[in-house]
C-alpha cells in the first residue's frame, strides 16, 4: 500500500512538471529573449498623432510619425489637429527639434523658468510653451548656436518692434540655420574641405560659419538638394524638418540612448491574468531579430470596473491603465492590434526597454526582398531585367548585414514586371524610374504577384562601415598571402581620401570560404582580376563568403599613341586597336588614382574591359611612370605654327619663374611640339592654327609645355598676347576674393581686381584648370596686362603656388608575417 500511495505521489509531481513546461510561456529557449514593454502613454500619443492634414498618400509620412512618436517635431497645439507640414518652421521651433533631437528638452525647461522667475510680475509669461522655447533659446546662445545679440532679439517682449534683420523668434528658419542648429547640438563634426557641396551651383550662397556642417550633412545623406541647389538661405516646412531629422535616425537615437531593432513577428499570444482584484490582460509579440536575437514585447491593459477611478467632473468610470506601443503600418497609426504574424517591422526602445515607436515595412506573406544588378530597364514596356544576387528580408542594407536568411542566389538572370508609378530611390533620395541605370545595384520589393513595388538603389561596398556587403571590380586576388582588393566602377573608394581607391580584404581561411564563380560552386583561386564580385563580410572584416562574375577581362599593352579621346594600343601578340577613352576611365598609377591625361606614348599598361557584342569599354587603366605636369611656360614671339610637323617655332623666348620672366639660354629660333590635343586661343578665343598663321604671324604669345615620356617639352596652349595692351608688374600676390558670378578675383596686395578667361593660362597641382578652380587664399604667381581700352587688368598667366605637405606618405600592401614585442 506504501509503494503504491508513492507511485501514486510520483506521478503527480510528474504530471504537475510537464504540466508547468507545457503551460509557461518561457521555455529554455525563449529565456534568452530580450524583453520589451509598452508605453504607459502610447494612448495619448496616438491621440495627438492623428492628425488631420497627413494621409496615407504622403511621401514626408513616416517622419512625421517617427518624429512626432519621439517627442522632438510635434503638431499645432490648436483644435485643428493639423501637423502643419507645409507651414515654415519657426526659428525658436527649429532650435527646439535641435536639442529635442538630442535629448535635452529637460535643460530647456530648467532654464526657462528660470528666466521666467527672473520677471517681474507683469512681465511673466503665462504661457508654458513660450516659457520652454525661452529656455530653448538661452541654451543655444550658451552653446554657441545663437548670438548674445540674436538671444537679446529673441527675448523682447515686442517682437513686433524690431527692426530688420534682427533675430525674429517667429520668423521662418533657414535650411542652413536648421542644418547648423541640429549638427552642433547633435555633435556632428563639420567637414572643412568642400567636397559635396561642390556639386550644388548655389553652394557659395551659404554662410561661410555654416557651410562645413552644410557638408558634413550633405556627405552623410542627412539633407541632400535639390534641382542641383541647397537653397541655403530658404525657409524649411515642417514636413522637410521632420524628414531631415529621420535621416539623422542615427546620430539622434544615440544622443538620447535609444536603440532601433528590426524583426520579424513570430507569434502574438494573448495574455490573461485574474489572480488580483484588477483583470489584466494583453499581448506577447515573440520576434526573430534580424542579428540572430530573440525579443518578446509585453503590452497590458486593466480590464473590468475595477480597475479605473472616477471622471472627477462627470463621475464616470476612467479606463484602466495600458501600456500599449504606437504602430505605423500602411499609412495608418495605431496600436498593437494593427500587428500580425509575419510582420517584417522596426522597433525604437528607450533606456528601460519601453517601446516608443514600431514601423511595420511590409509582411513575410506578401512581400520578399531580392538584391539584384540591373542589367536593363524598359520603361515603355514596365520590364525590368536583373541578375540575382541575394535575398533578403529585409530592404535596408543595415538591416542585411547580420541577417541569418541571407544566400547567393544561383539564378543568373530574371526579367520582372515593374508596377505603374512605383517609388524609386536612389541612396535614400527620391527619384525616378528614368534615374534607374544599368549595372545599378538595387533592392527590388516583389509582391506576391512577382510584381516590382519599389526600387531601392544602393551602393553596395560605397560605405563599407555601415554595411557588411561590399562590390567591386578585383584589382588582385591573392589567395596565398590571404587578401583580395577591389576597386569601386566609379573610382571611389571607402574613405573621404582621395587616395583611397583600393580596398583590400583579407580571408581568414579562404579553404572554408564560399566562393560562387558565375553562379556556380568555385575555388578561391578562380577568382581573376577583372571579375566583378559581391563580398559578405564577418563582424571582424573579414571573407565569409564571395560571389564572381567574370564580365571583365584583362588585357595588356603598349600605348602607341594617345590622341584627345582615343589610344592605339599594341597587344602582346602584336595586334592593335585603336580604343576610346574618356574622362570616367578610372586610371591608376602608383596606386593612386589618375586622370587620363597621365596617359603617355611607350607606356605599357593593364586595362580591365568590358567587351559586348555591341562595344569595347575600357574600365580601368594601370600606367607606369610619372604623371604629366605642366613643365614650364614660356613667353617668346611665334613666327611659325606647322599643321604638318605640328611644331611651333618660337623667337626670344623667355621662361616664367616665380612671376617674373627669366631669358632662357636658348638662343635664336626654337621649335617646340605641339601636344596631342593643344589649344589655340587670341583675344579669349579659341582659334584654329590655319587662322593662327594667318592673323597672327610674328605676334608674342604665352606657351605652356609638359614634358613627354622622353622628357621632349610639347605646347599644350599657346595664348597670344594683344600687342596693343600693356604687361604690368604683378610678380606675385595672393587670391583675397573669388568674386563670384564673375571671372575675377581681387588680389591682397594693391586691392585690385584681375580677371581670367578662357585664353588664361592657369596652373595648378602642377596642371592646366580652368579659372574658377581658383581659391581664396592662394599663392599666385602672375603675369598681368593692362587693357588699352577699358583700363582693366586681366591675368594673362597665373600659377599657383603648392604648399608644402606635411602630411604626404606612401602606401604599402602586405601581409603581417610577425610581430616582436618590446622593439622600435
């Protein structure tokens, strides 16, 4: 009876045991996920979102919703519930988003009132907002955003009495004042050498304090322009403001500590707990993070007449307390129960894991991702041609790099339809299928249709730092030293520096490395210069696995002759080819890159091709030898221009150093070649030699020469000088003022303005540029005529002189075979 009672007890401890595994909601498993929480005030947020100006057909929606969720761009605080998108945002409003966008709403707040207590009495303001954006104010002119003089103007109490160009509080703000205000308070470094503000044409319209952080935003893809303009002196909407500010996702979660997860839901249990004297209940949404990491979010509500007070007013029963999370998915805000399995979404948490804001992208049973090479576009016919290259499940390129479904794709090539007026973007700018180019890598979005709803062009391996998948041509692929090195179609590299045009990556163990090779399993060995290639990367930087396509080949050859836009070159076998060139060559020596004017006959080169049925393309070209410079510029008096010897021959020839003109120790006549491709020009024109010969016979001219790869002097440009005006000493000066709008510049010395043409010879980096490369600041050395009719001086020669580099180095490639400690 004993053994049997046991057996008995045995068997209900085993049950109960089972019981408990199957009924609790963490298994072994699940105790490794992160927890999150709903938001105790997500209700009175998505009571304030709704706006009723914003629609689903808005492209500015999502930051609107994203900006708003976090407390940093809010609506009118009217009974309109409009967001006012269209409506310029306010100085004292920008300043606001600024530091909201860095956390320090609570500073403002502390300092507001302490200017309000500082008031008299009649003078307080009752208004709390009013209060808060004084505190705003005081803190950027403590930090140096705003003037003494612009917080003075900000703080009268009759703003209507300022004169103008005071510092109106509720006057619209500029772009460059947004962008300023929101990098200093954000801490994002200005940049100070002009790089992308270059491709703008109203760039030198931006204050010269702001334009730094101007580029450093531009470079970062926080703002881009417009119709080629920044517009830096134009108001900003509300909309514009908030789209900014998302772009800066970023550098904003990081200054207030909040962290942003993407997932995939994998179920939503209900939950119900009734073991109290308030019912609660609500929901556990289990996601599968995309870096391999498991998370749960725990929303409740109280549930029941118990579980609320009383309407002090009215005396009705208040709703029990939630904690629910605001939800953006398809144009509508809501909360949790716009959730479902499946759904591809990101989550913003704050310090204490409480969920601010979800975005669901798009759900696993309606939509894939597919990274692709286009290969051709029909726009009249909406197709789409493709290579394959991964899936994914996720459309951004941060979100691919830890992904666990990430896999080459064996399919080489695939046609799809594209959907009517789809959004494009490229980079996360807003374009058009007609910006859509061959050979563009791409994020397509297909329906279950097959059907492309989006196209998101990216440049995979362009930011190496943010994205663990990297493209290129190889330059090398050396297995045994355990590196390969790729350069972009492009010439750029990863860095901001020039130089930096080759990557190279190391395997850890290139036997255990996935290679794919046309799509098909491959050794690392197979992979050839010329290939173009897909790298997946590990945590480290280092191979994981590769992709190849072979659609370069490599060639080499002599340079027979090179011509304006053609070379003819000799192969090894001894065939010759006559080939174009063009500007967008990427060519390199040294290991850094060149134009193609470093381009000489006798060079023996290596060129990358891109042979079709249709054309010869030369990709990339790797020179020997020294660069062309311009060797010298001489002054003389030309008596011959032969279009049969293409020789110049020129009498008393002087040679320009430092700004004066030095006699050369060549005597009488002397013949100088002309170069491939020289120029021509009088009276700022540009002539042929025939008209040359003929108007201009025994006439003094200014001739620039490089040196060929023999060392023969050839003249580039050959610009005569109007015998009628009159050279005047200049010597040297330096650039006070490019004087913009105009072909002048004012020079420091003597103030005077000296203009530049066409027909100018101008020298810098040791090369021919045109007059508007000219900076502030720099060194010139000059020769300067006097008009004999209008009086004015233009600059006949100029050349600049280079500062000596400190920072110069060589770059070296190698594998560490060693190293010893406790020695220098």
């Amino acid at each position: 009876m004993i053994k049997l009672r046991k057996m008995k007890y045995m068997i209900v401890i085993i049950t109960l045991v089972f019981a408990f595994i199957e009924l609790s909601p963490y298994t072994i498993a699940e105790e490794q996920r992160s927890l999150y929480y709903g938001d105790s005030g997500a209700d009175s947020v998505l009571n304030y979102l709704r706006y009723s100006d914003i629609n689903v057909s808005l492209w500015s929606k999502e930051a609107v919703y994203e900006t708003g969720a976090l407390g940093i761009l809010k609506g009118f605080r009217d009974a309109s519930g409009r967001f006012g998108r269209t409506v310029p945002i306010t100085k004292e409003e920008a300043v606001a988003v600024a530091y909201r966008s860095a956390g320090r709403e609570a500073e403002a707040q502390q300092l507001g009132n302490a200017i309000n207590n500082a008031r008299g009495q009649a003078n307080k303001k009752t208004d709390p907002l009013e209060v808060l954006y004084d505190g705003f104010l005081q803190l950027a002119a403590n930090e140096g955003l705003i003037s003494a003089r612009n917080l003075a103007d900000a703080l009268s109490a009759d703003q209507t009495a300022l004169s103008e160009g005071s510092f109106s509080r509720k006057s619209p703000a500029q772009r460059q004042e947004m962008i300023f205000w929101l990098a200093r308070a954000l801490g994002i470094q200005p940049e100070p050498t002009q790089q992308a503000v270059l491709n703008y044409s109203d760039w030198r319209s931006t204050d010269p304090d702001k334009l730094p952080y101007v580029e450093a935003l531009l470079r970062t893809g926080i703002v881009s322009g417009s119709n080629n303009r920044i517009n830096p002196n134009q108001s900003i909407t509300r909309e514009q403001c908030a789209q900014i500010v998302k772009n800066a996702e970023d550098e904003v979660l990081t200054a207030i500590n909040y962290v942003k997860n993407s997932g995939i839901i994998e179920k939503i249990t209900p939950t119900s707990d009734y073991t109290g004297d308030i019912v609660r209940s609500g929901k556990e949404i289990y996601i599968n993070n995309a870096n391999g990491s498991y998370s749960m979010i725990l929303t409740t509500a109280q549930t029941g007449v118990t579980s609320g007070g009383r309407n002090e007013n009215a005396g009705s029963y208040l709703p029990g307390l939630k904690s629910e999370i605001v939800v953006y998915k398809d144009g509508v805000i809501g909360n949790s129960s716009l959730l479902e399995k499946g759904d591809r979404l990101y989550y913003i948490a704050d310090s204490n894991n409480i969920i601010k804001y979800a975005e669901v992208v798009s759900n696993v049973d309606d939509v894939r991702y597919i990274a692709v090479q286009i290969q051709n576009v029909d726009r009249e016919n909406l197709l789409l041609d493709a290579i394959q290259l991964f899936e994914t499940d996720y459309p951004d390129m941060k979100d691919i790099i830890d992904g666990n479904s990430f896999s080459w794709s064996d399919s080489e090539r695939k046609s799809y339809r594209i959907g009517k007026g789809i959004p494009v973007t490229i980079n996360g700018v807003k374009a058009d299928l007609d910006d859509v180019t061959n050979e563009a890598a791409a994020i397509l979005t297909i329906d279950s249709n097959n059907i492309i709803t989006e196209i998101r062009c990216v440049d995979i391996g362009i930011n190496a730092e943010a994205a663990r998948i990297v493209r290129g041509i190889v330059e090398e692929n050396n297995p045994s030293l355990g590196f390969i090195t790729l350069f972009n179609e492009d010439g750029s590299g990863t860095g901001n520096n020039s130089w930096a045009v080759l990557r190279t990556y190391n395997y850890v163990d290139q036997n255990k490395t996935e290679v794919l090779r046309n799509h098909r399993p491959a050794k690392v060995e197979s992979i050839q210069a010329g290939d173009t290639v897909y790298l997946r990367l590990d945590k480290n930087g280092d191979i994981e696995s590769v992709s190849a396509v072979d659609n370069y080949t490599t060639a080499y050859a002599k340079v027979i002759s090179k011509m304006p836009s053609q070379i003819v070159v000799e192969y090894e076998d001894g065939i010759q080819q006559i080939l174009d060139i063009n500007e967008n060559i990427i060519v390199i020596k040294d290991k850094l890159l060149v134009g193609v004017g470093a381009i000489k006959d006798g060079d023996r080169i290596r060129m990358i091709i891109n042979e079709t049925s249709k054309l010869t393309e030369i990709i990339e070209i790797t020179i020997e030898g020294d660069e062309h410079f311009i060797s010298n510029i001489y002054r003389g008096k030309i008596t011959k221009l032969d279009d049969i010897s293409d020789k110049i021959t020129v009498l008393g020839m002087y040679v320009f150093n430092r700004g004066n003109w030095e006699l050369t120790d060549k005597k009488g006549f002397t013949s100088i070649p002309l170069a491939d491709g020289y120029k021509i020009y009088a009276n700022n024109k540009l002539l042929d030699i025939d008209s040359a010969n003929k108007l201009l016979y025994n006439n003094d001219a200014y001739i620039a020469v490089e040196k060929t790869y023999g060392g023969e002097e050839r003249a580039v440009v050959v610009s005569y000088r109007d015998s009628m005006d009159t050279e005047v000493p200049v010597a040297s000066d330096t650039i006070s003022n490019m004087i913009s709008g105009s072909n002048s510049f004012i020079a420091a010395n003597n103030n005077r303005k000296i203009e530049f043409s066409d027909g100018s010879i101008v020298v810098k980096h040791g090369r021919l540029v045109a007059g508007h490369s000219l900076s502030n600041n720099d060194k010139a050395h000059m020769a300067v005529n006097r008009d004999y009719s209008s009086g004015g001086y233009y600059a006949s020669v100029i050349k600049i002189e280079e500062p000596m580099n400190q920072n110069a180095f060589a770059i070296y490639r190698g594998r560490i075979s060693d190293i010893t400690e406790n020695r220098s």
